[in-house]
C-alpha cells in the first residue's frame, strides 16, 4: 500500500484505498471473498487470485498447497483462460494460508481441480468483466462491443485495444459484478493444452527453495530423537557427549523424544547418534508377523460392528449358489518414502508465531499449533513451500508441532527441524496393514449373485462400501473394522482404493476365470447389471466406467495374442471421482521369469486442464503404483521397523519402470483429479497378467517375494 | 575441525568443518547452496548428486577431505542461464512433478551423457539409478534421448 501512493495519481489512490478499507465482497457461491484492494508498489489486486501491475504484469495467485500433483500450474491456468491472458506473460506466485481468501487450502483427495473448477474460473472471468468495463467506460462505448485477447481489452469495432495494465487502476474502483459467465469449453485457449510445470526453471537450475532449504538469519537446525520402537517411553538420556560435540548449541528433552539442536544439519545428525537414552518397554512390543495372525483370527469370527453395506442376504444367496469363489488379501504397512524429507521451520515468540515448509493441510495445523502454544490462530502464520512428495504423508502436522515446540523450548529461536531418511521411515504413520476375504457366489448361468467382502486394517477400516461391483450384484456385504494398534496410521496416496482395487480388481479376475468367461466381458456385463438394475447405491456411472473399460481393451490388443510370451492383465477403478482402465502388459522370458513391460492406461477424468500435467500424474501414479506393490513393504519386530533406508526399503528404479501409454475420453465432462485415480489399478492389472502368465494369483504384497520376477 | 579450500561453480570458498563432513552439508550448510538435495544420507537416492571434476558423485557419502584439488559443480552451476542441453531438455519434456530429486538426476544425466554421448536405453537405465517417488522416470528417459541429441 504505501509505495502505490508514487505510481497512483491521488484520486486513484483514494479510490483504491476505499476499496481496500470498503472490503467489496464477490459472491462465489459463497466460496471465496474476494476483495479489490492496492498491494505493494504499483501492483492492483484485482481480487484474491489477480493481481496486475499497472505495466501489465500478471500474477496469478495458487492457494492450494503444491506437492507435485501440479496444482500451482493447474489451477492458475483455469484463472487465466478466462482472464484472457497469454500463459507465457503468467507469473505465479504460491498464497499461504489464508482463510479470509481462499477456502479449502489444502491437497488431498485428489480434490483441487474439481472442487476448484467453477470459482477459480469465475473469479477470472470477474476480473475481466470488470476490466471490460473500465475500458468501456474510458471509451464511452458500451461493453458489447468489448472483447479481450492477450491481456488488453479491444474494441471490436475500430480495432482499438487498452494493455489490461492501464485499465487495472479504474477496474478496481469498479462495482465487483455478479452476473458474469465463464467460457464455453469451445472457446477454452489454454485448458487442454500441454503446459510445462510453472517451476520448472527454478527445479532444473536448483533455485527452488523447498521447506528443508528454508535459511533465516540466526536460524538454528535440529533433528529428534523418537523411540526406536513404538511403545517405548524415554527413561533417561545422557547428553554430555552430545552437547559437547562440534556445533551443537542445545539438548532439549520433551514429551517423549530429544532434539538435538545446533549449526548445521549433518552435526546434529551426528550428535543425535551420540546421545545415549534408556528406553523401557510399555506393555508388549508388537511384531507385524503378530498382526497377520491377529488379523486372520479377527477374519476368521463374527464381524465386530455392523456391516458398512448390506444389499439382499449374503448367506442366503453364498449357500445357494452353483459355485463359490473365495480368496483372501494381505496388505503390508507401507512408508510414504517422499523424497524430501519430513521438516518444518519453525519461530515462535512470545505473542507470535512463523511456520514456514510442506505441508498439505496448513488450516487444520494451525488450529492444532494454536492450540499447543496457546496462540489465537491469527499470531500464527503458515506458508506453504512446494513440497518434495506428499502422498498423505504431509496431511499429518507431528512435524510441524514438533517443530513448533522445540523453537518455543529452545528459547525462542528460529529453527529447522529435519528429520533424517531412517527417521522418516522408522518414525511412522503407515499405510495400514489389510487383510480381506472374498466369497463369491455365481450362479447356473454364470451371473454374480453374491459378493461379501469381510477386511480388518491395523489403525484404520479397511473397505470402502460402494466400490465396483457394489450395485451390480443382488447380494453384496461389507463387513470391516479395526485393529487398534499403538502404531501411527495415516493415509497414503490413493488411501483404502490403493489396496481394495488390487484385490476387488484380482477377485473379479479370479471370478471370470473359475466361470470360465472373459475378464473384460465379465466387467461390462457386471456395469450393464447396475445400469439396468441397480441394487443400493450406486457410486460410479456405469456408462462412464464401461466407456474406459472398452477403451482400454481395444488399445491394448485385448484378447488378441501378441505371442505366446506375451500376456496381459486387465484392472479397471473408480476413485476420486476418475474412471480408469489399465492393462499390464508382461513377457515370460525364456528362463520363465516374468518382465513387466507396459501399461496401457485409459482415464476418464472429464475435461482434461493440463495435458501434460494429467498425463505425468497417470504415468507417475501407475509406476509408483507398480513400484509399491512389488518391492514394498514396512515390517516391525519388537514394536521397532526393520527397513531404515532405501537399502534395505526398495523403491522402484527407472530399469523397473514399465512403458506407460495414456489415453483420455473425451467427454466435456466437469474435471476430476487425477494425483491419486492412477495408481489403484496398476497392481492388480500387473497381478492378473501375471495369472494370465503362471496360474499362480497374488494376493500378498510385495510381489517380488513370489519368486516369479525377472 | 579443519579448514579445507573448495572451488564450488568456479568460486572458491575456504570452510571450517570437521574433516569428514560429507560435502553434501558443506554444500548446503556451510557454502550455502540448496540445490543439491539430501534424501537418504547413504548414496542410494542420488538426490545429493554433483560433479567432482567430471565424475558423478553421491556427495551425502563423500568427506569433504576427499574433494582435494578437484573442482566442484553443483546444479546452480551447471549453467549460467539455466540452458544446459539437459536442463532445456528437462524444461521441454516436462519431466519434473514435485522436483525434487530432479537436481540429482539432471547432474547424474549430465555426466551420463558426458561418457555416452548417444546413449542406448540399457545404459541410460544402468546409469541412472536414482530413485523418484513421483515416477518421472520415461519423461526421465525421453529426455535424456533428446539432451544427447544436442550435447
């Protein structure tokens, strides 16, 4: 505000200063208030996405944390289709956390595109209702005879045109309207293209600065010392070695863990080996190997709750069935493994408080912080730095309030905690351990008549309840519940759908073999079933969902041989509102190893933003999805992980990679997300190749362990 | 402690640092370079990937006392511009997600393509073994095809 007064004249500067003070209020489905008001030097909000700089520069606001699902280029680009601004003349610039701008500042669900779609428009297409408007009015024309391209307003009529630059001072004096309209798909500019990472400069030459590269004057560094086994409680430390050693300033003992704080992040890596605590043992140290057999005890005796769905009578419909299929799953606890470790800079004062680095729910973590320092929310602020992976892992705030709490204990002092590689897979929140059992009933003409699915997880339910073939099937049960367990549970990309479509998707598999019909054919009859009659609710369109199905089938070659060494695998899923189809694609080699090759991957994500983005976030997704299920796995024995680092914890690696051809439909329908839909079908698509191949089905994770792999 | 001389991008910088501080930290902590990554602290991810003299080296394992007289090229200095083949490539493919582990896997390319000019895809996969969670390894690949075409 103070320096606008240079480049404003003073009637402008006045007119803008009301407004700011005025507080004009757009009425985005009562989503976002927005308001025009004058930023620093000569820049102009337009509103809380907009702000032009009277020399013409564009700066397009991303509210929503980004954690490489592409968000900070996605959503600006929906604010500049209607702008009527070229990307190229774009700067983005990431918000923090704002809740009197922005709603729903957070990355999860695969929702930001979709829940983002009409306002991030609408508040594009406002700002250039308003600039019309101020044009029209310098022009004394009406605004009909006003259109915009490439960032100026023209008159159709005489081919004059004003730079968006010299109209943003009286546009933002303007009455915010109401009535405005976004763009017919048919004229979109920018939606559906190819666009590159807003980035990826910055990425490419190291400029990037992510939370752990976070420096501050006077900043301290600082790593902690957890429990080396879930269910120990700290008895004592000794830390003269420690806090003797070169570069360490503090030791700090809290809640039931010790940082160690100094200069520079390897010296208190190194100091934190050197502190010697005594850690006794609360209650019994669980093994994972103790959990599988406590899971299949619990599958193994009535459901403990009520079913999650219940369509018709099971039982019934299992004991009168002419064949019965049944297999059961077991899921490991997986690591989320971001490649940019857990940390967070933290400064807390006496009155306030400065939270700087990765994190995918900054709002509901400044509550929690709030209340941990005893702070009104409004004496704390967040920002959110572009984070080095999420995959749910940075939807948990343990790191920021311990980041939080050892500045404040410290004294006061600016601090970056990092935690080193073995903390962040020893120190927890896992995808939970499942184990599923499946019981099918087919009858005299091969038709799915029962369906009951009874899952266990440790720390979280394990089932969705309306999950394909959920209302295709008369007879269809969810029977879940839990396992508590003292060890954190938290959710992982594509959360419950990264391991119920491998094995729902492997069991449809399985059911259309023993009955001897087709994997694909047996789908889209299943999809036919819930469209022609439905049985409860049905979650998923089943024109949509056959759409993708058939698509993939025919891109794939399905059923038509490719050589006797080929063999493929068919998986199709519905999660986050996407549809997508994969088939894997295998080659037995001569010694009888099997190669994974290629996925074929078809998404109906409605109408595609990026192009490049959406194809990146399929292909990441299915090798990510591949990588997990047949390399990955977290075990514990005596309560304490036994994978510490990616030695001993495999990540695939480019050799492992398979092909990945993506298709889209093309159907004008609303945008989905696509961060997570991509990975859930991977594993199974690949599990059924490997049917297809061997005979042999499975149905434990990692798949390497079978022996079968090349 | 001791004090070492080090030419980082051609600057040089005279640390006091306890001999076997890998240069990972000297990098980032003491010269203050960011760029260069730390994922796993025991050279699997290659995240901490720069070039000591023309090799490829997993600085978070490499005591800053072995640097000796070599000269040491992290990811800002790579090129003046931004415009390194590989770096242009990178941008043109569209490779990174959340970037991370890019830096690391540029400077692994780089010297990649400093031994094999034309590499084939059995050396391109033997080569580059740094990790990604995200997945970008084809867009990885592809990219690399199209540096060699211009290094």
């Amino acid at each position: 505000m103070k320096k606008s007064v240079k480049t404003l004249n003073r009637r402008d500067f006045i007119r803008v200063t009301a407004l700011a003070g005025g507080g004009l209020v757009l009425g985005f489905n009562a989503l976002l208030s927005c308001s025009t008001q004058a930023d620093e030097g000569k820049v102009i909000n337009l509103n809380a996405f907009i702000k032009i700089d009277t020399d013409g520069q564009v700066i397009i606001m991303n509210p929503n944390p980004e954690i490489g699902q592409g968000v900070k280029t996605s959503l600006p680009m929906l604010v500049a289709e209607e702008l009527d601004v070229d990307w190229t003349d774009v700067k983005v610039e990431q918000a923090g956390l704002d809740t009197q701008q922005y709603t729903r500042q957070i990355a999860g669900g695969s929702g930001s595109i979709r829940e983002s779609w009409d306002s991030f428009r609408l508040a594009g297409a406002t700002a250039r209702a308003m600039l019309i408007r101020a044009a029209a009015a310098k022009w004394a024309v009406s605004e009909e005879v006003c259109g915009t391209e490439k960032g100026a307003v023209i008159n159709t009529q005489n081919g004059k045109h004003i730079p968006y630059g010299e109209l943003v001072v009286s546009a933002a004096s303007l009455e915010v309207p109401t009535d405005v309209t976004v763009k017919s798909p048919e004229s979109f500019k920018l939606i559906g293209k190819r666009v590159a990472n807003i980035d990826n400069q910055a990425i490419v030459t190291g400029q990037h600065k992510y939370g752990i590269d976070t420096k501050r004057e006077g900043m301290h560094y600082a790593t902690i010392i957890r429990a080396p086994a879930f269910g120990q409680v700290l008895q004592s430390m000794d830390d003269r070695d420690t806090k003797n050693a070169d570069g360490i300033t503090q030791v700090i003992q809290f809640d039931n863990k010790i940082a160690i704080i100094g200069r520079s992040t390897w010296e208190v890596f190194q100091a934190a080996k050197k502190v010697k605590a005594e850690w006794k043992d609360e209650g019994v140290l669980e093994d994972t190997t103790g959990y599988q057999e406590k899971l299949k005890l619990a599958l193994s005796k009535s459901p403990t709750a009520d079913a999650k769905r219940k369509d018709g009578n099971v039982k019934q419909a299992l004991s009168g069935a002419s064949q019965l299929v049944e297999l059961s799953f077991d899921a490991p606890f997986l690591a989320h493994n971001t490649m940019e470790p857990m940390n967070f800079f933290a400064h807390v004062q006496q009155d306030r408080a400065e939270l700087h680095g990765p994190i995918q729910t900054p709002e509901r973590t400044r509550t929690r912080i709030a209340a941990l320092l005893g702070l009104p929310e409004e004496k704390i602020s967040i920002m959110m730095t572009r984070m080095g992976g999420g995959f749910g892992r940075r939807l948990m705030s343990d790191f920021v309030e311990e980041a939080a709490l050892v500045s404040k204990l410290a004294g006061g002092i600016p601090v970056n905690v990092i935690w080193s590689r073995e903390s962040d897979i020893t120190g927890g929140f896992y995808r939970p351990m499942y184990s599923y059992r499946y019981r099918a009933g087919v009858d005299g003409q091969r038709k799915l008549v029962a369906w009951h699915h009874r899952s266990v997880g440790v720390g979280a339910a394990a089932a969705s309840a309306d999950s394909f073939p959920a209302g295709a099937v008369p007879h269809f049960q969810v029977d879940t519940e839990v396992y508590e367990t003292p060890i954190p549970t938290a959710p992982w990309r594509a959360p419950t759908h990264n391991f119920i479509a491998f094995s729902e998707q492997s069991f449809i598999d399985e059911i259309a073999h023993k009955t001897k019909q087709d994997p694909v054919a047996f789908r889209l009859e299943l999809l036919e079933q819930a469209k022609a009659n439905p049985v409860g609710k049905v979650s998923y369109n089943p024109d949509r969902f056959a759409i993708v199905i058939k698509k993939a089938a025919e891109v794939s070659g399905w059923g038509k041989s490719k050589g006797d060494s080929v063999f493929q695998g068919f998986a199709a899923h519905f999660s986050f509102e996407t549809y997508v189809a994969e088939v894997a694609e295998l080659v037995k080699q001569e010694d009888g190893k099997l190669k994974l090759k290629k996925i074929y991957c078809v998404a109906d994500c409605g109408t595609v933003v990026n192009l490049s983005g959406a194809e990146t976030q399929l292909e990441g997704g299915i090798i990510d999805g591949i990588g997990h299920a047949m390399y990955a796995e977290l075990t514990l024995t005596k309560g304490k992980a036994d994978q510490t680092n990616f030695n001993n914890y495999r990540m695939i690696r480019m050799s492992e990679a398979p092909e990945v051809e993506i298709h889209f439909i093309q159907n004008g329908e609303k945008p989905t997300g696509l961060g997570e839909p991509g990975l859930p079908p991977a594993a199974p698509a690949l599990a059924n190749a490997v049917y297809a191949a061997t005979g042999i089905r499975l149905t434990s994770q990692p798949f390497i362990k079978s022996g079968l792999f090349a | 402690m001791a004090t070492f001389s080090i030419e980082v991008n051609d600057e040089k910088h005279e640390v006091n640092v306890d001999p076997q501080m890998p240069l990972l930290w000297v990098i980032r902590d003491v010269v203050g370079l960011t760029g260069t990554k730390y994922g796993c602290g025991i050279a699997q991810c290659g995240a901490c990937t720069v070039h000591v003299g023309n090799t490829a080296v997993r600085s978070c394992m490499f005591p800053v006392q072995s640097v000796g007289e070599e000269k040491i090229t992290t990811i800002e200095g790579l090129s003046k511009e931004g415009d390194h083949p590989v770096q242009e490539a990178w941008k043109e493919i569209d490779v990174p997600q959340c970037g991370y582990c890019q830096s690391g896997q540029i400077m692994a390319a780089v010297a990649l393509l400093r031994e094999h000019p034309d590499p084939s895809d059995e050396e391109i996969e033997r080569t580059m073994t740094n990790i990604c969670r995200c997945g970008t390894y084809n867009r990885i690949k592809k990219a690399i095809k199209q540096a060699s075409t211009r290094v």
